[in-house]
C-alpha cells in the first residue's frame, strides 16, 4: 500500500476523507484466520490459568498498556474469564533501570525471563516489527515454551517472521497502522468478553 500521504493536502476535510479511507482499506489486509488464531490462543491461555504478557514502545506502549486495562477490567465484567495480563511497558522504574544498566534492547526480555514461563502468552505491539527490544522479547518467547503473537504494519520485520501469529497491518502510515492495532485489541478483548457473558440473555443489554 502506497505511504500516505505522497502529497500535501490543503483542507483537514480532505485529508479526513483520505485518512478514512486508507483506514478502511488497510483494514482489510489484516489476515482474518490470524485473527481467529490469536482469539483461540487468548482464550486458553486464560482458561489454564496462565499469564499474558504485552509490551511495545511510544505509542505501541500505549497500546500494551490499554490492553491491560481492557481484559483484566473490560473481559471480567459481566463474564466468566478472569484474564492475567501484564504490561512490560507500564513500570518506568525497572525499564529504565534494564536500559542504564544492561541496554535498552533487553528492557522486556529480562522481565520475561523473571515472569514468564511455559505456556504463557506474549502479545508485542511494533508498527515496523523491527525494534531490537521487540524482537528479544520475541525470541526468548520462542526458546522458553511461551506462545507469541505480534501485530506490526509496515514490512512487519522480524517480528512478524517470529511470532505464532502475525497480525500484520499492509500500511506506511503510523496513524493507521496504531488506529489498526488499537482496533485489534478491542475486537479481541471484545470478543473474548461476549463469547464468555454469564447469562447469554443480557448479551443485547451490555455496554461493551
């Protein structure tokens, strides 16, 4: 898909239209049988009781942390789940004690080695895929039994080559690409929510 946008454009109307509609399309290339996968994966990691980790940087932090929120608070309310969900972007102090003393690229990979284990999830969130402390977190996720699942946009670099599932976005806009990713992880939290409703009759009455 062609970066946007490859020209300057005079109104904001204008280049709301056009941001809309790179949108829709960009959302279209997102691998719909990845996306049931990574609903499938989620829901058995919480079912055994185990942990979900997610992490990313700027924005994608934002994300990583907004996830949390949206299944320990958002997937509990009203259902049977009880997800386990951890930010390895939320906790300034021991990201920023990792990156002085031993380097920024081991800032989620030395908490994973500390928190996680077998049979857990690890959830990273990269527009290009490529950043180093990414990429760490998701190969020590392959070497330690932890499943993995990215969402990336751009060429999806190595992240989208090493994860169990790749929720990759075919844009070259970061505003699309993170709206995307946002978007992937309230249908995901959603539908995890919805499919576990304690009485399936209130389902209609529920704000979700």
């Amino acid at each position: 898909m062609p970066y946007f946008p490859s020209s300057q454009i005079e109104h904001a109307s204008t280049y709301a239209d056009e941001y809309f509609e790179r949108l829709a399309e960009a959302s279209k290339t997102i691998d719909r049988n990845a996306v049931e996968e990574a609903a499938r994966l989620i829901a058995e990691t919480t079912h055994d009781g185990r942990r979900i980790y997610c992490c990313g940087n700027g924005g994608s932090a934002a994300i990583s942390n907004h996830l949390v929120c949206d299944c320990v608070k958002g997937i509990r309310t009203d259902s049977t789940l009880r997800p386990q969900v951890v930010s390895l972007s939320s906790n300034i102090e021991i990201i920023t004690a990792i990156g002085n003393d031993i380097g920024y690229d081991k800032i989620f990979r030395y908490q994973l080695e500390s928190l996680a284990g077998a049979g857990d999830l690890l959830i990273v969130i990269s527009s290009s895929g490529g950043s180093p402390n990414i990429v760490e977190a998701v190969e020590w996720a392959r070497e330690n039994g932890v499943a993995s699942i990215a969402m990336t946009g751009f060429s999806g670099g190595q992240a989208r080559e090493l994860a169990d599932i790749s929720l990759h976005v075919e844009a070259e806009n970061y505003g699309i690409i993170e709206d995307l990713h946002q978007s992937l992880m309230h249908l995901l939290a959603q539908y995890s929510r919805q499919k576990h409703i304690c009485d399936t009759a209130k389902l209609g009455q529920l704000k979700f």
